[in-house]
C-alpha cells in the first residue's frame, strides 16, 4: 500500500464513509421506486437463505451443545443445574444465534458479494450495465440487501431453534437432565423483549453485510489482486462492524426494555 | 428532440438541424493530481464516424467514457444529442443510453448470461415480449454472422467472438450514437479487419454515428479508405471517383497527452506537417 500525508489518508477515509453512506442511502432509496428486480431478489434469496443454512444449523447446533457443557458445569457450583435451559435459550436467542449467525453469513456472502461486484467491476461489466441503460445499485445492491435482510432474520430464528436443541441433547443425554425441566425452563424464562431483542439484530447485521460487501465491490480496482483484496476488507469490516452495532443496539434494547 | 420508431422496433432521435450528435467544448479531467485530459473541444455530425487515435495511456477509452457520462469531467460541457450531459441526473441518463451503443475494449459481457441473453439484456430491461426479443437477437447475431453461438456462455467463446456479440448487444436496440473502444485491440490480424469490417458494415449500412477508439493506424486506414458493399463486403473506394479513394463520412482526431493535436479529414491526416503527427504515422 503506497504511504500517503496523514491529510490526505484522512481525506481518502472521508470519501470513503461518504460514499458508503451514498450506496445504502441509493439502495435504500431505490425499494420504494421501481424498476424492482424481483428475479435477482429470489436468485439472492436463494443464494444467502437456502445455501447459508448448513452453516447456520451446525454452528447454531454446535453452540448450543457447547453452552449447554460449559453452563452445566458452572451451574453446579451453585446448586442450579435445572438452570441450565434457561440460560441456554437466553444466551443463543438474544446474542449468540443472532451475532454467530451474522458473522457465518458475513463470512460467506460479504465475501461472496465482494468478489462478484469486484470481478464485474475489473471485468467493465458494471460499466457496460450502466451503457446499457441499467443501475447497477437498483439491480446488484438493493436485491442483495433486501435478500440479506429478510433472510438472516430467518436464519437466526433456525440457528437459536437448533442452539437450544444442541443444548438439550448435551444436557438430556450427556449430563442426564430432565429434559422436560430443559426445555420448561428454556421458554419461561424467555419474555418478549428478549425475543424482540434477539431478532432485531439480524435487521442490522443484514443491512451491514450487503450494503459493505457490495460498497467493497463496487470499489474494487487493481485486477484479481484488488478482488482478493476488497473480499477480505469486507469480511473485516462487515464482522467488526456487526460486533459494533451488536453492542449499541443490545445497550439501546437494554434501554427499552430494561433487561 | 424527438423520437420516432423505426419497424426493428427501436426508437431513433430526430435531432434539429445543424445540432452535432457530439459535442465536446474545453472538457478536462484529472484523476488525483493527474491530468488525464485537458482542453478537449471537438464536434461529431450525424452520420459521421470520428476515430480517436493516440498512444496508450493518452486519454482516449476515457474521452469515450466522458462522451457516455460514464464519467463525468470537473470543467467543460459535453452535450450528446443536443443535451448538456454534465448535469444531467443519473436517470435522466440511463434513459439516454437507451440511443447510445457501446463496445467496450474487453466485450465486457455478462459471464452469468449466455449469448442471447447479453445481446437481449436491453431488450428485456424494456420489457420487450420473448419472440420478439428472440428475432431481433438472431437479427443481430446474423448481421456479425454468430447465429451459431447464441446459446453459448462467454467463456465458451474466442476474443473475436465476443467482440462481435459485444457488436451485436451495441446494435440490436439501433443506437444513434456507437462508442467502439479499441474493438480490435489484443486481436489477431484476421480477426480484427473482422471486425473492421462489421464496424464498417454498421456506419454504411445504418449510417451510425459512431465514436472509434483505436492505436492500430491500420484498422484506422481500412476504415477511411474502404467501403462496405452487400454484394462484395469490404471494398476499397474507388481513387478515380468523386470522393478520391476516401470515406467522406470517416474524420480523425488525434489526442497526445491529453491535448488534441489533429482534428480533421483523412487527407489533412496524410499530409499533417507537424513533425509529431508524421512520426506517429510512420
């Protein structure tokens, strides 16, 4: 990377949040107008939904087993064991399944966003959609970002579903729980808040992974080289980012509903 | 300005007497610190075909960027079809594209689409029914004689193929305006006077105006000497004739670090006394 003054890296910083905060602004913009491009919206629906969901069924499943371990033995210390549904539910609903969720999809499709805008940029092919008469933010970005949005809410629902049931094996099976008093204590002690906490992360998290990994695409320059280079700043961007906005909007969550 | 529809089914611009298809006045543009393009004023007249010549890395791909708003420059105006395009919001000018065709220097096709599919792209952009979209893609594939490779994917074709299919996407909605950057570069010789030969055939069969970006003095020279005949393609004009061995309609215009240093006929080109216009040509 070529050294610059520090005026102008910061100036190079600036442009870069302004620009940004242009492509989500326009792809926001452009739901409420048509042309709508419902075809590519399915086709991405697909793409993050359905192909992200073994991913999200084993890590869901696979933490909730882990939790469910980890908490059974912490619990004993104090004679709380029959806790242990609880804890897990609570854990894998309002941060674990919506934030693991966020960075496994940010990992695989902010990636792969990047690296498809990014090859069609270095390729002309995002200029020749524009020659021919087509937006490249109504037609790439905002299919994308409405896709992401919609389905990571869907996906963190499975991933906390598949949490709590990993949880429920290890604690039925291995620790030798009542697997009634697991899953009784797992939904009692969910309220509302926790549920409307757990599931407007995902709308943050969506909104973050496509509008950076397209931002990181549609800058793309430099060839295979610069490609590689946008797919890994927009996997570190979207992940950093979405662990950032986990933070504020469970402070603000804590706020509304006070727990 | 209006617009009348032809029978293909495209919609051409009626544009008032006397007012250039293109018109660049004093346009310049820098990239960071650099300079790219300074000063540049030229005019094109429908029905013309202006070549840009120049060394790499002189300013020509983006004067053919400037020309369709795919950039815009920090001074000067750029009017496409009477239309100041510089302030010109952006769908405003998606809709003007819709006149414009343009082959970019790589074909810059769609890799996820096949064949038809990247020649019908604006076809069904405007929602235009399957069977007709299908006839004028064939329409099109015949006219660079790639009927054969309508089903293919990109990949599945040679540089030459996919820079008659990039023809071929430019043509199918009949522009008023064609933008060719460097349509023969990384070509072989046989395929390139190809596609000389297609460009040809475009300005003479449909009269396009049309913008050519080339550093293949060649290529350059084919076009302003020869002419395309149906019956006989590509034929040199006859010297014993009224136009003198020259395409009237062909005009150059040489650019040189970002400054336009010739802007004129085929025959001020040949006999230019400025010692770098002679070199270049040499």
């Amino acid at each position: 990377m070529a050294l610059v003054s520090p005026d102008v890296f910061i100036k190079q910083k600036i442009a870069a949040v302004q620009d940004y905060a242009v492509l989500a602004g326009t792809a926001i913009m452009d739901i409420f107008t048509g042309p709508h491009y419902w075809a590519d919206m399915f086709t991405q629906m697909d793409s993050i939904g359905v192909g992200s969901m073994p991913i999200i069924v084993l890590t869901g499943f696979f933490t909730g087993c882990v939790l469910a371990l980890q908490s059974v033995t912490a619990l004993q210390q104090f004679g709380a064991v029959s806790k242990t549904g609880s804890l897990v539910s609570l854990s894998m609903v309002k941060e674990l399944g919506p934030v693991l969720t966020g960075l496994m999809v940010s990992g695989r499709n902010a990636a792969g966003m990047a690296s498809e805008l990014g090859s069609m940029k270095v390729t002309e092919q995002i200029d020749a959609m524009r020659a021919l008469g087509t937006d490249p933010i109504r037609k790439l970005v905002t299919p994308r970002l409405i896709a992401t949005v919609f389905m990571l809410f869907f996906l963190t629902i499975v991933a906390d579903a598949f949490g709590i049931m990993g949880g429920a094996l290890v604690s039925i099976y291995l620790e030798g729980l009542n697997g009634s008093s697991y899953l009784h204590s797992s939904y009692q002690n969910l309220i509302h808040g926790d549920i409307v906490q757990g599931l407007t992360k995902p709308i943050f998290s969506g909104f973050i992974i496509a509008t950076v990994g397209c931002f990181f695409g549609m800058k793309t320059t430099g060839g295979t080289q610069g490609v590689g280079r946008s797919t890994t700043q927009a996997v570190v961007v979207s992940s950093v980012a979405i662990i950032v906005v986990d933070l504020l909007v469970t402070r603000a969550m804590i706020g509304i509903f006070g727990s | 300005m209006s617009e009348t529809q032809t029978s293909s089914g495209a919609a051409t611009l009626e544009l008032p007497e006397g007012v250039p298809v293109v018109e660049f006045k004093d346009v310049s543009i820098r990239f960071d610190v650099k300079p790219v393009l300074h000063k540049i004023s030229f005019a094109v007249e429908r029905g013309q075909t202006l070549i840009l010549l120049g060394p790499a890395g002189c300013g020509k791909s983006v004067l053919l960027k400037l020309a369709n708003g795919l950039l815009r420059p920090d001074e000067g105006s750029i009017r496409i079809f009477g239309q100041e395009i510089t302030t010109m919001r952006d769908r405003d000018l998606y809709a003007m594209r819709a006149h414009i065709g343009m082959v970019f220097q790589e074909s810059a096709l769609f890799d996820s689409l096949n064949v038809e599919d990247n020649v019908a792209y604006r076809l069904h952009e405007e929602h235009v029914p399957e069977d007709e979209s299908h006839a004028r893609v064939v329409e099109a594939l015949k006219f660079v004689e790639l009927e054969q490779a309508i089903a293919k994917f990109p990949s599945e074709l040679s540089g030459g193929m996919r820079r008659r299919v990039s023809i071929a996407r430019a043509i199918i909605s009949g522009p008023d305006l064609i933008l060719y950057d460097s349509p023969t570069g990384g070509l072989d010789p046989i395929t390139s006077t190809t596609i000389i030969e297609l460009v040809m055939k475009q300005r003479d069969v449909s009269h396009t105006t049309s913008l050519l970006v080339t550093h293949r003095l060649q290529d350059a020279f084919t076009l302003a000497t020869h002419r395309y005949d149906a019956a006989k393609g590509m034929a040199p004009i006859s010297k014993d004739g009224p136009e003198r061995g020259i395409d009237d309609s062909t005009k150059f215009l040489m650019l040189n670090e970002g400054n336009v240093v010739f802007h004129g006929t085929t025959e001020e080109l040949v006999r230019s006394t400025d010692p770098w216009i002679k070199e270049y040509l040499e």
